[in-house]
C-alpha cells in the first residue's frame, strides 16, 4: 500500500494563456489566494513533514471549454507553494519534488478546484 496525501483546493483555476493576456496585480492576487487557501487546507489536514515526493494535479474546471493537461500549471504551482508555506516540504525544487504530472480537467457541476496528490518517494 502506498501512502498519499490529497487536497482539494477550490478557487477559479488560472490558465497559462489567462496568466498571460492579465494583468500582473491581477495575477498575483489570484496567485496569493490560491497559495493561501492550500497553506491553511494543509495545515488543516495535518500532512507530516515529507522530505521529497511526486506530485499529480487533477483539475476540476466548471466553466468554458475544457483546458489542456498543461494550461492550470500557474494554479498547481501556486498550490504548491502553498504546501512548502505550511512546512510540509523544504522546497518545490529537485532536491524535493522529483516529478509532477499535471492531468487533463474534468467537469464540475458547480466551481473549479484543483486537487493536489502527494506522493513520498524514497530519497
């Protein structure tokens, strides 16, 4: 049995393309609020300290036309961050993460959110 540990952030998913075409002051409060809402939710759920893992993203859009697998990274990183705010991980850098999979989005009846699975690795 492998041991994981999940989260479901909601929150209006921001595309790469939407990161792009916004503004800055824009982003980064979409960006500050998603980075919070996963440091408190971690440490909510109490996830021990874990010295590295993988990563998967699953996103749960609402809303538009589906997005591609890679087009939620700014809201995954943000989530991530988040989680190394909470002291779970050191750091988001290869020492730390090895891997990240960002999966394609699924339809939400009623808001975005994007799920968070944490997977330790034997360093």
């Amino acid at each position: 049995m492998t041991l994981n540990y999940t989260l479901t952030v909601p929150g209006p998913l921001l595309t790469t393309n939407r990161e792009r075409a916004g503004s800055r002051y824009v982003r980064a409060a979409v960006v500050a609020e998603w980075r919070r809402t996963a440091k408190i939710m971690t440490l909510v759920a109490h996830i021990p300290r874990l010295e590295v893992v993988r990563v998967e993203f699953w996103p749960v859009q609402a809303k538009g036309r589906l997005a591609d697998a890679g087009a939620h990274l700014p809201s995954a990183k943000a989530v991530l961050d988040g989680v190394v705010d909470a002291g779970v991980l050191e750091d988001d850098d290869p020492r730390y993460v090895n891997s990240i999979t960002m999966h394609s989005p699924t339809r939400a009846k009623k808001h975005d959110e994007l799920t968070i699975v944490l997977y330790p690795v034997t360093p």
